[in-house]
C-alpha cells in the first residue's frame, strides 16, 4: 500500500514539473512574441489574451460553427486583429521567428472550424478590421480586403451602380479571403465562373513577411491562390476583381413541392435539364424533411427550387415554358434588382433597404457538412431510394447546384477549382441536432456520414471530388499540427483539387518550403 502511495506521489510530482516546465515555457514564448511585435510594429497592433475582458467576445464575433465553441474546444493564447497591412506583416514576422502556429481568419465559416481551431498552442491573425471595398465602375474593377463580407462587397458595388456585380457566395456573412483561396461559387457560377475566376490582381504576405502583388509574386503564386485553399501559401490582404455586367432587372422565384406534389419527378426531371439551360438561368433545389401535417406528426420531403433568372419576368416564362412548365407559373416570378437578388437568395427580406447587407451579424450555426459531384444522371429508382433515406434520417439536408454553362468552358488547370466539364451538379450534405430533441454532435455527423456512404454509387469516382471550401477532415487523415506527409495529403488533396494537386504541392514547395502556413488540411511541402 505504501509503495502504491509513494508511487502516485512520484507520478503527481513529474506531471506537476512537466507542466509547470510547459507553462513557464509556453509563458516565455508569449513574452518573447509579444517584444517582437511590439519592435516590428510602429503603432500598436490590438492583441487579445484570455486575460483580457473582451477576448471570447472577440474570439467569437467570427466563429460560426457553433460546435467548435465549447469549453474543451482548444483557445488560441492571443488574438490579434490587425488594423492594417503592416500589422500582418509583423505577425507573420514574429510568429515564425518564435515558431509559433498561426491561424488566419476573414469570415470564420470555415465548415471544420480551421481558422480558429488547433490541437497545438496558437494563436489567431483575425482579418476582420480589414475589410476596405473600393469600386471603380468606369474601369468595372474593385479592390476587396479579404476581412470583408461578401454581402460588404455586393452593397459596396450597388452603391455606385445597379448593372456591375461579382460573383460571389449566396451566403452573405462569408468572409472574403477564404471564399475567394478556395475558388468560391455563386448563383452567377454558370454565366461567370467561380470567383476566382474574376480575381486579376491580388495583394498578399509571403513566409518572408514581404507584400507582393500578382507581378511581384509570380504567376504560379497567384494560380494556387484562387482555389488552392486558405491557410497554405500566405496571407492574402485583398483580391482585385474584374466585375460583371448584370442587367437593371433580374427575376427570380422559389416554388416548393412536397412528395405528394411531385418533387422526387421534378427533382428527376431537374438534373436532366438544369445543366443545359441558358447560362443566365440557374435552378438549385434543396431537400430538406418536414412535418407533412400538424396533427399526426408524418413527415414528407420538400424540394424547394430557388433560382435566378438575369433578366426581366417575360423572358423567363419564355425560357421556362420551353425546358421546365411545371415550375413556369407567372405568379411565382418576381422583378426586381440584382442586388435585391441577393437578399432573396440569402432568405432576408428582399424588400428592405439594402443598407442591412452593411451591418449584418456573423450567422452562426450547428451542424456537419459534406459535398459531392455528380457526373451521371441519377435514375429515377436511385432518387427513390435517396429519398427514403432522407426520410428515415430525417435531420439530413441536401442542396443541389447546376453547373455546365461558363463552368464548362473553363478549363480544369486555369485555377486550382478543377470541377469543371463534365460536371453536372455539385452536392452540399448538412446534418444538424435541429429538431431531435437530445440529438448530440455524434449523432448527427454519424446519421451525415452514412448518408455520404449510402451516396457512393451515384456520385464522381476515381477521385470522388470534394469541394474545398466544404472542409471535410473525414475524408484523409492528417498529422497533428497540420503536418501530413505528401501522401497522405494526396489522398483528400486528389478529392478536392484533381489533377491540380501536384502543382500545388510545386507551388508550396517553392514559397514556403518549411511549411510555415498550415493547417490540418493545407498543402504539404515535399522539402518539410
């Protein structure tokens, strides 16, 4: 017993000057941090601790993934929000002066909660301050600070005219900077691409701590930005944007069918058709399980097909009667402008000021997601048979989106985004705790991922491709500290970038060869 006893005491002991030797370290490196910044930086740059009243308020002003603001979810030791260009360059600086793990945030949507997350000490470069729009409609161009919002950017542009336009994300609270270094989509993807497709110019921190622009950075650097995925080659401080012309009047509608009304043929009929509509028409349908009464607590499916029509009502109902009558109905189809649109899409209240898209809080959410691409019709027993899952899992969403159109014409290389020709449309899976009542994290991103298993026969094989942007850690395993060895990189890398991976491994390798900038799926560099 006693030998036990002393035992214990021993092992208390060496835990307890194991870590007081990890604090009393990790306590060092935050001094010697804190001196670098304050020697590099000519004004002082706003930082945050845990000591500090307004840190969690900070912390979660732009973390919208509600399951990864928990009390044993990892804290960053210090935030620091820059309040201009200089700031970053100092925090890069210093951070990898002192080898400290660096997490770079803009809008904080990411889906795996990598801008703001780590299973080592680190610390937080937030984006937010820096989120200056600048538009010049005469050389139909603007210069965007990657903190800002892309609902920011579209009020900013409607401000100075109502026939420019970017295309950018139905979601209006993202962040610019990791919509735009992951390629980024939008209701405008099949007549304008992706949005990194109109990127022309960009300012960006490299390893070095140097500001370069597209000439000064290469053209390599600047391909791997624009759909290579956040958190890998540096910290992008804004995009130069080439806008798009949209007319004075748009249309749009939303028409929801239930089981009973036809949406499993409308959603068969949909996929056959939706991809070869005109460029200027886009139709997406989501799924989603409801109560198919109030009293007796059945539930059905709905599909509900939003879409965006550039141009007026009468053209529409032209277009409509000819490819999809069931969904053309007059009365269902609304005029208004582009920037109203937005609102629309987004589900905001399309006939208030559009002064909202300025001020709008950060959404948060809870749930687990995961994409797919489809390249071959789904038969009509297929969409059967998902259906009754949807019905039996109940908590599942999916969302569908159309490309072809400009997506197609595009090639895979241009930019990292390699989901191109041949695609027909792109699936976002989203499960969430809503409506089961003690529902956990468990089991609602297990339900998730057997939906994801159950999809396999009718998506993209040979890679099954991924969506960037949709983070998804369950689709390769990583090393701790975002650390993963080229192959096994390559195995979600395959997913989300196709053929492009291996360029972007080149590119990495090149520029931040010790791999500085990571995360826990960023690109790997072959010399680290």
């Amino acid at each position: 017993m006693r030998t036990s006893f002393l035992l214990l005491v021993s092992t208390l002991l060496s835990f307890f000057l194991l870590f007081s030797k990890s604090s009393a370290n990790l306590s060092s490196t935050h001094g010697v941090f804190l001196k670098c910044i304050s020697i590099h930086s000519d004004i002082s740059i706003p930082i945050y601790t845990p000591k500090n009243a307004n840190y969690s308020s900070v912390l979660q002003s732009t973390m919208a993934m509600l399951r990864f603001n928990t009390s044993s979810t990892p804290k960053p030791f210090l935030i620091l929000t820059p309040l201009k260009e200089s700031h970053v360059q100092t925090a890069v600086i210093c951070s990898r002066k002192h080898g400290i793990q660096m997490k770079i945030r803009s809008g904080g949507h990411d889906f795996e909660g990598l801008s703001y997350v780590s299973d080592v000490p680190f610390i937080i470069v937030d984006l937010s301050n820096l989120r200056d729009v600048h538009v010049d409609v005469k050389g139909k161009i603007a210069w965007v600070q990657s903190g800002a919002t892309t609902g920011e950017v579209y009020y900013e542009i409607s401000k100075k005219s109502n026939t420019l336009a970017f295309p950018a994300a139905i979601c209006t609270t993202v962040g610019f900077g990791g919509f735009i270094s992951g390629g980024g989509y939008g209701a405008m993807l099949r007549k304008y691409g992706t949005a990194g497709d109109n990127v022309i110019d960009a300012r960006i921190v490299d390893v070095h701590g140097r500001i370069l622009d597209r000439k000064s950075m290469g053209e390599g650097l600047f391909w791997a930005i624009r759909g290579g995925g956040g958190g890998s080659f540096g910290i992008v401080l804004s995009w130069k944007l080439k806008l798009v012309l949209v007319p004075p009047t748009v249309t749009v509608f939303r028409v929801d069918k239930t089981l009973a009304e036809g949406a499993l043929s409308l959603v068969h009929k949909w996929q056959d058709i939706a991809h070869r509509l005109p460029q200027e028409l886009i139709i997406f349908p989501s799924l989603r399980v409801v109560n198919a009464t109030t009293t007796t607590g059945e539930k059905t499916i709905t599909a509900s097909f939003r879409s965006l029509f550039l141009g007026d009502a009468k053209k529409l109902k032209i277009v409509m009667d000819a490819t999809f009558p069931e969904l053309s109905h007059s009365k269902n189809f609304i005029e208004m402008s582009w920037i109203q649109s937005v609102l629309f899409l987004d589900g905001l209240p399309f006939n208030s000021s559009i002064d909202i898209l300025g001020r709008l809080p950060q959404a948060k959410s809870n749930f687990k997601a995961k994409s797919d691409y489809v390249r071959q019709p789904i038969l009509q027993t297929g969409l059967e048979l998902i259906f009754k899952r949807l019905l039996s899992d109940e908590q599942n969403m999916m969302v569908f989106m159309p490309y072809d159109g400009r997506m197609s014409e595009i090639s895979e290389s241009k930019t990292p985004f390699a989901h191109r020709n041949g695609t027909l449309f792109k699936i976002l899976y989203i499960a969430s705790p809503t409506g089961r009542q003690g529902a956990t994290t468990d089991d609602y991103t297990h339900r998730l991922r057997r939906m994801y298993q159950f999809m396999t026969p009718y998506v993209s094989k040979s890679p099954r491709e991924a969506y960037v942007n949709y983070r998804d850690l369950d689709l390769g395993q990583t090393s701790k500290n975002g650390t993963a060895s080229y192959s096994q990189a390559k195995v979600w890398g395959n997913k989300y970038f196709k053929g492009n991976f291996d360029r972007l491994v080149y590119v990495k390798t090149k520029v931040d060869p010790d791999n500085f900038f990571r995360t826990e799926q960023s690109i790997p560099s072959i010399m680290h």
